[in-house]
C-alpha cells in the first residue's frame, strides 16, 4: 500500500516573472477527517479574487 502524502511544499506562482499580475503561493495539506487534499492560496497582497 502507498503512503499518502500529509504536505504539498508550498510553491511560487508568480506569472512568469511578470510583477503587473497578482501572484501567490500555493500549498495544499491533508484533512486528517475526511482524507482529503485542501489547497490553500496566500496572496501577500492582501486581496483575494
């Protein structure tokens, strides 16, 4: 049986470079309850689309 991964290492989305577009940094994590992958998205700018 394979091992289910608890933490996706965050990673930089930064649109190629180009610093007009929002960027953000990504992760997901494992829900211990339900078993599923949750994805979360920090956007240091302060504001969410």
């Amino acid at each position: 049986m394979r091992r289910k991964k608890i933490l996706i290492s965050p990673k930089l989305c930064d649109r190629k470079g180009d610093i007009d577009k929002k960027w953000f940094v990504e992760l997901s994590q494992r829900n211990p309850k339900t078993g599923e992958m949750i994805r979360f998205r920090h956007c240091p700018c302060g504001k969410h689309r």
